[in-house]
C-alpha cells in the first residue's frame, strides 16, 4: 500500500471520532449484530467489515459530560481518539447503554500473525461528586470480571476482536472520597532500608529482569543482555539515545510499575497487562513507543506512595 494510499485512509477514518450513536446494549447480554461503520464515513469501502472494534458503553451515572481519553500501544494501523458523552438526561434504565467506537483496526495488512495492541481508556476531568463504581469487558461475546475501584482499564486487542467498555457511575455525598490506586517511584525500591517492600510482591532484587520482561535480551548494555540484569539494577537504568536508551527508561519503570502492581497498592494497571504492554513496546524496537509507554507507567508510579 502507497504512503498515500494509507493517509489518505487514516484522514477518511478520523471521522469516527465524531460522537455516533452505534446501537443499544443491554447490560447483561452482549449485543445481537456487530454495529455497522458510522454513516457519515466519506468512504465506505475503506473500512474493513471483517475488522473488530473497541467500542465505550456509559451506562449508569448523573447528568453532565463524561471525558475519555484513548491511548494505545503496539498493534496495527488504527484509528482511536478521545470522546465526549453529554448526559443531557438520565438514561433510560440502567440496562441501557450507548456505544460509541473507540478503536477501530483498519489494513490487516499492518495487522501481521498473532499481532495485537494493549489499548487503555481512561476517564478524565469527573467531578468530585461522580465515581465509577465498576467496568466491565465483554470481549467476543463474553463478559469478563468486573473491575472495581478504577477509572482505567487497559485491554488487548487483535485484527478482529470485538469488545464493548462499559463504564457504570454512581453520585457520591459529602467530601470526595481519596484518589484511588497508589504507587512508588523507582527511587523508593531501589533503596536498601526498603527492600522489606519487596517480600509481599514475590519478587526478589535478585531476580534477573528476564523473569518479568524477556524480551530486554533484545538490547544490550555495556555488552550485556538487559535481561541479565537484576531488578533492583534495573531500576537504576540511566536512559539515553536512540532504542538502547529507550529500553532502559522503560524497564526502570517497569520494573517499579510490577512490584507497585504486585504489591497491592491498587496500582491502575494489573501485573499482568503491564508485562504484556511492555513485552511489545520492546519487540517494536522503537524508540518512541517504548518512552511513551513509559512515560505512562511513570505517572502511575508518582501517584503517590503510601509504604514506609
């Protein structure tokens, strides 16, 4: 495919950043039929019918705009944005949802093999007086467990996976109740005095990096694999130029973002989702994916730390 060939796609499929209704959903039932591409797409034929999507359900919650912000790594060519939702009234019930995409894959040609991309959509700018109470993922047809005490949720995707976000809110009274989810910066577990910390994550300063994150044997620093380093050396990792340097600014978060995880802190990200966010930010082998991947864990791990 041409370089023009591929803009001009990507122009013509910013329009499913405006704010269509797709179809209603009842809350315990995934949908009957797959949403068709939004109407007002200049060109139809660009968009692949055999292709998934990703689409935000806002079900439960009081009357006001509710903000989402889209961010992703890895994957194929996409289109993916932030969003909007006016509550002009109180929905109908509370098994009532409006989907809106979020993520829509397009050229399966950029999509090669088993390739997939970590996408997470977060809520932004609530009032003090609006909390989510749960998410849930209904991937494929299939619900999976709600997530609770959370405004974030991060899923993997393929070429063809279809998976509704539903975002269920509730009104709370009086002062608004302490930010959720914590975490501890690189600079606290590298510290001997609080390598105590370590013992509820099962993880070890010995540990090798590779235990968690094994494609850090892709890079190699001062001619040693950076799998070969241990976890607490890791997050010591000074960063520099070009993808050697990215690795290092990345596995330094990491590795502070998976004890913060496996801790219990209520860090935003699982353990889990953070492995794989960062197994594929290596494998890109570039540099900008892995700093902005990195950037993001960075942030979560400065939420605040609440261990002595």
């Amino acid at each position: 495919m041409s370089g023009f060939s591929v803009a001009r796609r990507c122009r013509t499929a910013l329009l499913f950043c405006a704010a269509i209704v797709l179809s209603a959903c009842d809350a315990d039932k995934s949908p009957t039929s797959l949403p068709a591409p939004p109407a007002n797409a200049s060109d139809y034929s660009l968009f692949d019918p055999e292709a998934g999507f990703i689409a935000l359900g806002v079900l439960t919650g009081p009357l006001g705009t509710y903000d989402f912000h889209t961010s992703v790594v890895g994957g194929g060519l996409a289109v993916f944005g932030d969003r909007s939702i006016v509550f002009a009234t109180t929905p109908p019930s509370p098994n009532t949802s409006l989907l809106y995409y979020m993520y829509f894959p397009v050229d399966a040609s950029t999509w090669p093999g088993l390739t997939s991309a970590q996408v997470t959509i977060d809520e932004v700018n609530m009032p003090v007086n609006r909390v989510v109470d749960s998410i849930r993922v209904v991937r494929n047809g299939t619900f999976l467990p709600p997530l609770l005490g959370t405004s974030s949720v991060t899923v993997e995707t393929n070429y063809t996976d279809v998976i509704i976000v539903k975002f269920y809110h509730s009104v709370v009274e009086g002062p608004p109740p302490p930010p959720l989810g914590k975490g501890c910066t690189p600079g606290y577990w590298k510290q001997d005095q609080h390598f105590d910390s370590w013992v509820p994550t099962g993880l070890k300063t010995t540990d090798l990096v590779g235990k968690l994150f094994s494609n850090a044997y892709l890079y190699k620093l001062d001619g040693k694999q950076m799998s070969k380093y241990t976890l607490v050396q890791a997050l010591s990792f000074k960063g520099g130029n070009g993808t050697v340097g990215a690795a290092q600014i990345l596995l330094r978060a990491a590795v502070a973002a998976e004890l913060n995880a496996t801790y219990g802190l209520g860090y935003p990200m699982s353990a889990g989702a953070i492995i794989t966010a960062v197994q594929n930010a290596l494998a890109s082998n570039n540099r900008g994916t892995m700093i902005l991947l990195a950037a993001r864990l960075d942030e979560m791990n400065n939420l605040g730390c609440v261990l002595n």
